[in-house]
C-alpha cells in the first residue's frame, strides 16, 4: 500500500508539473513538411493573414546555456521571402494547452513565452514581427509582438517589442547585437496583465543570464496605449512577414523559473535518453556536471558537482534529478533509489 500511494504522488506531481508549462519542440514533425496540420498548429483564421505558405519543418536543434529547452526535437522554418509583401504573409496558430488546461488571461497573471530563435541571413532590413500572442478564436487580435530585422550591408541585427503598434517610436528597440545574423538567441516574451484599462505591459527578455534571478535580467517593455487582453484563451503565432528565421524549444507558462528550467526540472518522460539512472544509492550521469536531486514535493536535497557517478545517503523512494553539465546542457529525469 505504501508503495501504491507513493507511485500515486509521484503521477500527481508529474502530472501537475506537465499541466504548467505548453512545450513545442516539434519533435515528431517530418522535415520538410509543413508546420500547420502537425500537432494543432492551424493558419490564421483571418482571411488577410492567410496568404502565402505554411512553415516548413527542418532539421537540427538550437543550444542556449542553461535554458531546458535547448537541443530537443527540431525546428521551424520562417522563410525570409513569404510575406515581404503584404499578398503573401501568413500566421500560423497553436492553442496554448498545459495538460488538459489551456491557458487564460486574467489580470495579476503574467505569462511568459520562452523560444530559441536564429535569424537568417536575407531577412527584411525594417523591423517586421515573426512571433506574437494571440486572443481571437475567430480572426486575430494579437498582442506582445516580437520583431526583427537585418541592419542593412551587415550581418547585424535588431529585436523590438511593441504591444500591439508596428510603427517607428513606438515598438521598442533592443541594443544592436553584432554579427547576430544565425546566432542561438534565447527570447522570453512577458505579458504582465495588470488591474485596469489598456495598460498591461509587454516585455522583452533577450538572451538573459539564467545564472541569475529574473529581477536581475534586462528587459525591454512597451505599453502602447491597445486594449488589453481580458479573459481570452491564449495562443501563440508564428508569422511570416519577411523574417528569415529557425525557431524551437518553445515553452509557454505563468512562472518565469517553470518556463526556463521546469517546475523543478524535471519532464514527465522516460529516463532512455537522458543518461540518468540509479543501481542501490548511486546516482549515474552521462559524464561529469552539476547534480541536483528533488523529492517528490520539489524540495532540494542535494545540489553538488558530479563526476558521472555520485554516492548518496538517500532513502528509498522516487526522486527527481536535474542535471546540467560541463557545456551547460540540462537532462532530467527519474530515479528509484532502493537500497540493493
């Protein structure tokens, strides 16, 4: 019985951890074949944004230090030469669902939107927007626009961010990142719903330091004077507009820590690709890192630097292990600790 009810809150906790955050790593998608049918991923409604192509699926994976969603599945596929013109631009939806819960606004409720990004070389050389939240159901109304552009004659580049306004003065600019064109960045897009009339704020994370806490990252944030999101059921868009991009590891939740490291780093999968295992006490990784080990309510037990092959004096029981190692890639994963 023990045994049972220990299994039990292992599935609740596994369950409610998955039930936070909406992963996209477009793991299963064929390359080469279109991003809108695969995995409720649908094209704008709104018969001006339907134009052009889907998004193609590609190959690869793209690494951020630290962040949980690096290097799984594959990519997307946003073709600089689709929606140049206003006759082919095109937004492709995905509902945001976590669990069996899809994600509402609400005011005093931030939510966050984590994705890796590459921009490519070509893209447009005026800031055109490629990654947005979206409300309607029906058409588009789109909040939280991310932009980008190519600075002209360079291999320079630019983000903005704007709630809802594609013009000059009122989007607001990143810093220009050199050399940036086919650079890893990691973005994380705020929407911080705040109690009253047009005035939630929109902000923009880019390539923060996850060693340190979120009030200590710069950010970038617009409040433009559009209506703000009331209690719509969110998604997220991926727009062709011009911007050559590869886009993946996307995570969408309410909680900074849950988005870019997991609950408590840990996703409800099997252990067969991780490397992470245990035989008696002992706690094996695929090679030397960081080992952290969580009991089933989150609580932090061990925290130390491993070689591959850590002694423990745990008792027996599940446990959660959150590994990050020497180039600063996380895994995580399961173990049954029982004393041999």
């Amino acid at each position: 019985m023990k045994k049972q009810l220990l299994l039990m809150i292992f599935c609740a906790v596994a369950m409610s951890s998955s039930a936070q955050v909406f992963v996209e790593n477009f793991e299963t998608a064929t390359t080469g074949g279109n991003l809108e049918g695969y995995n409720y991923w649908y094209v704008c409604l709104k018969a001006a944004e339907a134009l052009g192509v889907s998004p193609t699926i590609a190959e690869g994976t793209l690494f951020y230090t630290d962040y949980i969603g690096s290097d799984i599945g594959k990519l997307v596929f946003l073709d600089s030469l689709v929606g140049k013109a206003s006759d082919t631009q095109r937004i492709s939806t995905r509902m945001v669902v976590r669990g069996a819960d899809t994600l509402v606004s609400q005011d005093g409720q931030k939510m966050y939107a984590a994705f890796l990004v590459s921009i490519l070389p070509n893209s447009y050389k005026s800031y055109r927007d490629f990654f947005t939240w979206e409300g309607s159901t029906t058409s588009s109304f789109t909040r939280g626009r991310v932009f980008a552009r190519q600075i002209a004659g360079t291999s320079d580049i630019q983000f903005a961010v704007s709630k809802n306004s594609a013009t000059a003065g009122i989007y607001v600019e990143s810093p220009v990142i050199s050399g940036g064109v086919s650079q890893n960045n990691l973005l994380v897009l705020e929407y911080d719903a705040i109690a009253g009339t047009n005035n939630d704020v929109i902000s923009l994370y880019i390539n923060p330091d996850l060693t340190k806490p979120q009030g200590e990252q710069i950010k970038i944030s617009s409040t433009d004077a559009q209506s703000d999101y009331a209690k719509e059921k969110i998604k997220i868009n991926l727009r062709q507009r011009g911007i050559g991009a590869l886009v993946g590891g996307i995570r969408v939740g309410t909680s900074w820590d849950q988005v870019l490291f997991g609950t408590v780093g840990v996703k409800d999968v099997d252990n067969k690709d991780t490397g992470i295992y245990s035989y008696g006490k002992t706690i094996v990784t695929r090679g030397s890192g960081e080992v952290q080990v969580f009991d089933l309510t989150g609580r932090k037990i061990i925290s130390k630097i491993s070689n591959g092959r850590m002694e423990t004096s745990l008792r027996n029981g599940l446990y959660i292990v959150r590994f990050k190692d020497e180039r600063g890639k996380i895994t995580s994963g399961k173990v049954c600790i029982k004393e041999q």
